[in-house]
C-alpha cells in the first residue's frame, strides 16, 4: 500500500508550462523540417529524378549591372577582334617606303607619323586642276604618344629638293617616287633632326565608305563653300551646321578653289581637311557610335596602307582618341618660288619641328 506524505496532506499540483520560443528560433527549421529538405536534396541530386520547378532568382540591381557591363565588354571585344581581322588584311606599303622609315620612336611615349593622301582619281570625277598622277593631296605629320597628339601641316605646293629629281613642289614626291621618296623628301625637307618612324597612305576612295559606318559627320561653316563642277556635279554648302555623308566629306576635303572666297589658298583646304579630321574623331567618341563600333571598326583599317599591323594601329587610334583634339599648325610660307610654289624659311622649319617634338 502506497504510503502518502507525512501529516496526510494531499501531494501539491503542479502545472507545466511550455516556453514561448524566441523570434530568432522560429525562423530557424525544426530538426523534423530539416531532415525532410536534406532528403529533398538528395532526391533532387539523384540520377534521373524528375526536375522540379526552378524558382528563379529575382533580378537585383546588382545583377542587372552585371549583366549590362558584360553585354558591353562582350560588344567591345567584337569591335576589337573586328578592327585586328581588318587590319591584317589590309595590303602594307611597299619595300622603299618601309626601308625609307626611320626605327626607334614607340607610339605609347611618342613616335612620329606621315599621313599622305594622293589626289589620283577617275577622269569622271576629277576636279578642274586635279591630278592623275597621284601626286600627293595633303601631307600632314602627326607626332602621337598616349595621352598626347600634335599635327602638322604642310601645304602641298611648298618648295623642297626632291631626291634625284632636283627642286620641286613637295607634293610631286609622291608621284616621282611613292611613299619611299616622298619620306625622305619631307625628312630633308624640314631638317632639324626629325624623323619619321611610320607612314600611313589614305585610300580616298574607301573613305566614304568609313564616314557612312561613323553615320556621317558634322560640321560648322562660318562662310558658304562652293565648288567649280566635278564629278558631274558642284559642291555647294550654305554656312552654318551641316550633317555629311561620306561622299560630301571627301568632296569638302578636296575642294581645291572655293567660289565663295576667291582669294582662299591651300591653307583654307588643309583647315577643311583638319575640320573633317576633328569631326570623325568627335564622331568616333560619340556615344551614338556605340551601336555601330564593329562596323566602324572594320572599315577604318581598310581606308589606310601603313606599315603598322593591328596592335600598332590600334595604338595610334587609342593615342588618336586620348590625346585631345588639339589644334594643327600648318607651316606658313614665307615667299612665292618658281611655278607658282611658295618658299619656307628655314627659320619657320626649325620652329614647326621643334613645337611638333616637343613633349
């Protein structure tokens, strides 16, 4: 027989209460919920289970930029890849002119470039005063470093002393003897220690073709330009702002007279040419151009022979865009020689090359 507490009182009643469980502890899964998705997993990771809905992560900020910033580095490596094809394509200069180029010079610290441009082209689109045999349109030395661009112009009709053939306008270089000749003209030409470590030839007749894939141009007359009929056709532009296609570019660049202003010189034609040059840069960094960098990039090679390959081009283009757009300095003449060509001091060479070296 059970015996009960002493003094015979009933045992006291006591009640049990559960614990109220903490915030934290609720969000974390019991042990019974915890085994139950351990062997979900399981069930998930064994071959040849049926796929389930995937709950699909939501879409941050963070993720969203990820996204963009791939899709335009993907865009840029395109557009690279699209400018190193063309340019391996792209014929080079010939044995003279590359034999003609002076070594050293590095276009990361400074490296000095002759741009030639030849005024050949089809009897049919040939304007009045125009040459057939290729003598050289425009001659424009470019001293580019990273971070660094300096130009200068010299007008074509400048007096210099072309190997082997005696005193000359400069541009007749490049009829007499290509690129090669036209190297060692412009090096003796302007003295002083300069010399030229690469050359590119502008293909005049591709570079529509590069203006167009840009969207075209734009550009601010302060005076109207009009042209004497070439081509079929006269050029004609009222001042003021004016959006060019390629063929209206190249037809501006050249236009050797301007109706407009009868006493213009070259000098005015090689200002035309640095206005489109400034303006394809200007173009070029254009957000608009964004859309169109693998086009572009494919064509620029293919307006130029040089005897740079794809890395160095592509280093003179990243100079090109990162140096400013500046201003060129054209070496001014001094007085009028034989047939209509005009003298430089040798005072003015010395300056032009020491601004064009000058780092």
């Amino acid at each position: 027989m059970h015996a009960g507490p002493p003094g015979g009182q009933e045992p006291p009643e006591y009640s049990v209460y559960r614990s109220r469980k903490r915030f934290l502890d609720r969000l974390r899964p019991t042990d019974e919920q915890a085994q139950l998705r351990s062997l979900r997993r399981r069930k998930e990771r064994a071959p040849g289970a049926p796929e389930g809905p995937r709950r699909r992560r939501p879409l941050t900020r963070g993720r969203l930029l990820k996204w963009v910033l791939g899709a335009i580095g993907a865009w840029l490596l395109i557009s690279a890849i699209s400018f190193m094809a063309s340019a391996q394509l792209q014929k080079g200069v010939s044995d003279s002119a590359d034999a003609a180029l002076s070594g050293g010079g590095s276009l990361l610290t400074g490296s000095t470039i002759l741009v030639l441009g030849s005024d050949a082209r089809p009897p049919d689109s040939k304007e009045p005063g125009a040459s057939t045999t290729g003598r050289a349109d425009s001659i424009l030395l470019i001293r580019a470093g990273f971070g660094s661009v300096k130009r200068l112009s010299i007008l074509r009709d400048s007096l210099a002393e072309v190997p082997g053939h005696g005193p000359q306008k400069i541009n007749a270089s490049y009829a007499l003897g290509g690129p090669g000749l036209a190297i060692r003209t412009v090096e003796g030409f302007l003295g002083n220690g300069l010399r030229i470590n690469h050359v590119i030839e502008i293909d005049f007749e591709r570079f529509p073709e590069f203006i167009d894939a840009l969207g075209g141009i734009d550009i601010t007359l302060k005076r109207c330009v009009r042209s004497d009929p070439f081509g079929g056709r006269k050029f004609n532009l009222p001042r003021g702002e004016h959006h060019l296609n390629g063929r209206q570019a190249l037809a501006f660049a050249r236009i050797r007279r301007n109706r407009c202003a009868r006493n213009e010189d070259d000098r005015a034609r090689a200002r035309r040419q640095q206005q489109v040059l400034s303006s394809i840069r200007s173009r070029i960094l254009s957000p608009a151009t964004f859309l169109r960098l693998p086009l572009v990039s494919w064509e620029a090679p293919r307006t130029l022979r040089t005897d740079m390959r794809g890395p160095g081009l592509a280093t003179l283009f990243t100079d090109l865009l990162t140096g400013g757009a500046g201003s060129t300095q054209v070496l001014e003449p001094s007085g009028v020689g034989p047939q209509g060509s005009l003298t430089v001091s040798e005072e003015s060479k010395a300056a032009a090359v020491r601004r064009l070296l000058r780092d």
